[in-house]
C-alpha cells in the first residue's frame, strides 16, 4: 500500500502551510504530496484565499527533492487542454520527473460562479473532459506536429511542445462513482483509478466496474482509494483532532479512516482486500504536523513493504 497525502488548500491555506505540509511528507516517508484544485470554500471563509494548484506544485516541485506531486482533481473547466498539457509538463520538468495530473469534469458550480468560470451541463462537461483527454495526451505523446479536430477543441499543427520529463506521458488519474462513462473514460485514457470517500463496499463494486471497462480495453490501472483521516493515540487525541475539523469521532470512524492506528491499520486493509493499493490521506489541520508523522510512524509500517 502507498500512503500519499491530499490536502484541501481552499480551505484556508497559505503556500507557506502546504509547503511545511509537503516538506513534512516527504521526510517521513510519504508517496506522494497531492492537494485539490478548487477556487471556492466549502464552507468556512477560507482565509487567506485561494492558491492556484499549479502554480503551488510548480513551487513545490523546485523545494523538494523525492516527493511525487500531483492534483486530486484538475477541473477541465479551468483550463484550457493545450495550455494544461504545457503547465503540467513545465512542471513536470521543474520536479525532474515526480508530477501527476488527476484530471475530471469539474463539479462545484458555485466557484465558477464567482470567478466567471463557464460552467456547461454534465453531458458537456463529460464530453468536453474526454476531448481534454485526447488532446492532453496528444500532445505529451506526439513525436511532430499534433493536430486534433473535435466538437468542442480543434488544434492545428501544434509543435506539441514542451514534452514532460517522464515518458511517453505524465501519469494520469481518473477519478469518480459514475457507473458507465466513468469506467470506461478511466480505463481507455488513465493511469490510475480513484473512488474518493466511498464505503469499502461501494469502492469494491466501483473497482468492479472498472476492472470489466479494463478488461474491454486490454489494459490494466492502478487502483487508489481516498479517505479522510484522524488518527490518535489515544482517545483524548483523537478528539481533539476531531474537534479541530468540527467532525465527529464516531461519524469520522463510519465516513473516514479515524481512531487509534490498529483502527486504522484495520480499514485500510478492508479497501486494500477490494482492490485499493494506494490511498490518499486527506488532511485537514494543516497546523497539524504531528499527526502526519504519528500514521507515518505508527500506522503506514504495517501496511507498506
């Protein structure tokens, strides 16, 4: 099992904190450090405000060494393909080789709203996302001029310039519950797949539907679950770290990896017995430092090697 940490900068970070965050990750031992796209709070006011997550990768890629970077997920309204496939691979190659672009539709309306971001129907949005796909990959893998001709993207004699650092292409994760498109998208264009904050049983029967879209396609991708975590070594700590989230331990320990590490230890291995061979800790307190350091120290041991 690989440990990789997902944070929620949206939240109200500052680069400073995720660049502490990363820095901490990576010396304890950690995959991989991974954050969100998203413009908008989900609650909270969000202080100090946004920080882009390419911008902060591109930083983070020059101020660590071994750490793989990535987004848990680009919105595809956000940018458009051709210019993403040049950013990511910039800082692809600004890391020497360690980034990853999770790639999806985009879904929270309200931040394109208020950043007058266009925001199509599902339908489009779906379109428009494998199109994204075509023309990202495209353009990484071409060895002369690309050219692509699609409903919503049209590109003509693009140099498919710069290239990432990691070849053919930088690895890419598809993510999500749909039962139909979503499998098939993953298992056609992907890397990697992740089911994010699902029941063990919901991530076994989406693993499911994806291993048939992988099988119709003759390929095969790695399988990650998303969790969000509280750990503590006792019960007084997991509260406290609870309570720092405004979340409770009981709901936490139903929705999420939380209580002591055995706990933990315990239902990782639930989604590890359907599937999963990586898992992305979501956490929230990014003052929190020791607590990535205690499931680094206490928990990731017994699942990792």
């Amino acid at each position: 099992m690989d440990f990789r940490i997902f944070t929620e900068p949206q939240q109200g970070a500052t680069y400073e904190q995720l660049l502490a965050v990363a820095r901490t990750a990576e010396d304890a031992g950690y995959d991989a450090f991974f954050r969100s796209d998203h413009y908008l709070s989900m609650g909270g006011d969000g202080l100090p405000g946004p920080t882009d997550a390419w911008i902060t990768l591109a930083g983070l890629a020059r101020e660590t060494s071994r750490i793989r970077l990535g987004t848990l997920v680009t919105a595809g309204t956000f940018r458009l393909p051709g210019v993403l496939a040049i950013t990511v691979a910039q800082v692809d190659r600004m890391s020497g080789g360690r980034v990853e672009l999770g790639l999806g539709t985009g879904w929270y309306e309200q931040e394109h709203t208020a950043y007058g971001i266009p925001f199509p129907p599902l339908g489009e949005r779906f379109d428009r996302f494998e199109e994204q796909l075509q023309v990202v990959l495209g353009l990484w893998e071409a060895t002369g001029p690309f050219s692509f001709q699609g409903e919503h993207y049209r590109l003509v004699d693009a140099p498919a310039l710069a290239k990432p650092a990691q070849q053919p292409r930088v690895p890419v994760i598809v993510g999500g519950g749909g039962a139909k498109r979503t499998p098939r998208l993953a298992a056609t264009y992907a890397d990697e797949f992740n089911l994010p904050f699902g029941s063990v049983e919901q991530t076994a029967a989406q693993f499911g539907r994806v291993r048939e879209a992988c099988a119709v396609a003759g390929r095969s991708l790695v399988l990650s679950a998303a969790q969000i975590v509280c750990c503590g070594r006792d019960e007084a700590e997991i509260r406290r770290r609870a309570a720092a989230i405004g979340r409770d331990p009981a709901e936490l320990r139903e929705n999420g990896l939380a209580g002591s590490p055995a706990e933990i230890v315990d239902k990782v291995g639930r989604f590890a017995e359907a599937g999963a061979t990586r898992t992305y800790l979501q956490v929230m307190d990014l003052s929190d430092l020791d607590h990535l350091e205690l499931v680094a120290a206490e928990v990731a041991p017994q699942l990792t090697g």
